[in-house]
C-alpha cells in the first residue's frame, strides 16, 4: 500500500483532490523556471491522473490565473488549440485553451 495513503486521506470529491494537488503542485514548483519540470513534478502528474474529469477544474484554475497547465490540458484532452505563432507566449496560449473550453460548454 501507498504509504502516502496511509498518512494523506484520500478527498472526498475530485475537487479537492484537485486543489490539493495544486497547492501542493505549486509549492514544489515555485522556484522552477522549466515547463517541463514543473510538468514531471508529482503533484502534476498525478493531476493529469485524475483524468477527464480535471479538465473543467485546470481550465478554471488558468483562467484564474495563468500558469503551465498546458501539457496537462494536451495530455489529457489529445487536443492543442494553441496556433504555432503564439506557442511560447504563454497569455496567448491560456487564451487559446480558454476559448476551446467556451466552445464545448467546460467553463463560461
């Protein structure tokens, strides 16, 4: 058994699971200057575990405030609506994300 199980109860809902990772993802990531390894950090991961389910949750939290939730949003959605030209620039790439989740009703 996960020993992290045994001393971190598990949430009761996916939205807190989400909002512990985050937090925790955050804390560990705060002097990181690479996407990636924010990306590889375990808390991240472990959001992109959650699934589907977390997309409406990473999608809310960008828009709340931009940060590199990107590579999750693509890993688990098998989609980028980012166009070439704004790669790189993240504000634009939060953008794109934001206007794809608009379209098929994730946020408003």
């Amino acid at each position: 058994m996960d020993l992290e199980l045994l001393t971190h109860p598990a949430p009761t809902s996916v939205s807190s699971r989400f909002r512990q990772l985050v937090a925790e993802w955050k804390m560990q990531s705060r002097f990181l200057s690479s996407a990636t390894q924010m990306a590889m950090l375990r808390p991240y991961q472990r959001i992109i575990g959650i699934g589907p389910s977390a997309v409406p949750l990473i999608l809310e939290e960008l828009k709340r405030e931009t940060d590199f939730w990107f590579w999750a949003l693509e890993t688990i959605t098998d989609e980028n609506p980012v166009s070439p030209e704004d790669c790189g620039f993240v504000a634009k790439m939060a953008d794109a994300w934001l206007a794809w989740g608009r379209q098929r009703g994730l946020i408003s």
